[in-house]
C-alpha cells in the first residue's frame, strides 16, 4: 500500500499528459509509505518508448529528500501507448531498492490510469493506492 | 579511510587511495554496471571508475539509473 494525496497524483498526471507523445517521469518523496512530494524529472531519452532520468537531477532529488528527513518513495513513469503495467524493460532496469513503481498509462488520454508496484527482482507484486486528501 | 558515502558516514578498512570500482565492490554494492557515482560533487563517467581514487575525507554519492519503456 502506498499513500498518495490526491493533489499530487493529479500533478504526476498532469506532468504526464503535458509530456506526451513522450513518456514523462519523476520521483514521490515522503516517509514510511506515504507521499509528500513531487519531483518531475527530464526524461533524457526524449522517447515515446523509453526514459532515462538524468543522473544530475537524481543527485539533486535525493540530497533534497535527505536534507528533509524524507526517502525516495515512488519513482513514476507514464506510457503514452500502453497499459499501466511494467514492460520487460521496466522490470529489468527497476534496480533502485525499497521503492514503488508508479505507472500512468495515456493510452485513453481522457482517462489516465495510475497503478503502483514493486518490483523485486523481476518479480512484480501491484500495489494498493490510497489516495489522501 | 572515513568516507561520508550517501550521506552516512563509512569506514573503509585501508589506508591508501581506492578505486571507485574497488570502492564499490568493498560496499557490496549489487548490479555495479548500473550504478552513478558522484565524487564529491561531480558526476564521474563510468570509464573513470577504475582511475579514480577516493581518500580520506571524501564524499561519494551513488544512485541506480532510473529508466525504462513501455
């Protein structure tokens, strides 16, 4: 289970649907297993089909999380064209530990769907959302 | 060697200047061919890793790449 306020899903939606035809991707901060923040990042890949987070900006998020007693909690990603659920290649390079893998998936524009996971060693388990207010 | 590696402090049994990629090996650090190092505050490219030497004092920030596709 992973909490979400309701304010920040609607920004990674946001930020996804003004990304596409590109996937969009960023990183939720907070503490235990709730959100608290929201770091858009550049997708360095500039892809319909693939993204890749600048190592630069990761640096930046996760001094920033640290200066402010929180952890990485989410890293999200959006799929313009496809389900909300992990590729092979998401699966393969989902390596940064004790995270959650948000995807939002575009394929309905007018209704993006948002899942969590977690992905342990190719293993994918979906996650609850519980949005907050 | 006192190193400061994410923000914690860390102890590296050995005295003398290490390489990045031994430095990594020494922290267990698991799938290393996907992994950034920044030496204090610069982002290393991935062919320093070898030449590159951390002593004493220094401080060394390591994150996954964070990618995928649909």
């Amino acid at each position: 289970m992973i909490e979400i306020p309701a304010d920040i899903l609607e920004k990674v939606i946001l930020h996804s649907q003004s990304g596409f035809p590109l996937e969009a991707c960023g990183i939720l901060g907070g503490t235990g297993n709730a959100v608290a923040s929201h770091y858009p990042m550049t997708n360095t890949d500039a892809s319909n089909e693939h993204f890749m987070m600048d190592p630069k900006e990761q640096f930046a998020v996760v001094k920033a999380l640290r200066a402010s007693g929180e952890e990485m909690q989410v890293i999200y990603h959006s799929h313009p064209e496809s389900p909300a659920r992990p590729s092979q290649e998401d699966i393969r390079l989902a390596l940064t530990p004790n995270v959650h893998h948000l995807i939002v998936s575009l394929q309905d524009r007018e209704n993006p769907v948002a899942k969590a996971f977690r992905i342990n060693a190719g293993v994918v388990e979906t996650v609850e959302i519980i949005i907050t207010v | 060697m006192n190193l400061t590696v994410n923000g914690k402090p860390a102890t590296i049994a050995d005295e003398n200047p290490v390489s990045i990629t031994d430095l990594l090996e020494k922290l267990q650090v698991e799938q290393r061919e996907y992994v950034t190092v920044e030496l204090n505050g610069d982002i290393l490219d991935r062919g320093d890793f070898e030449g590159a030497t951390v002593k004493d004092g220094d401080t060394v920030e390591f994150l996954y790449f964070m990618g995928g596709g649909r």
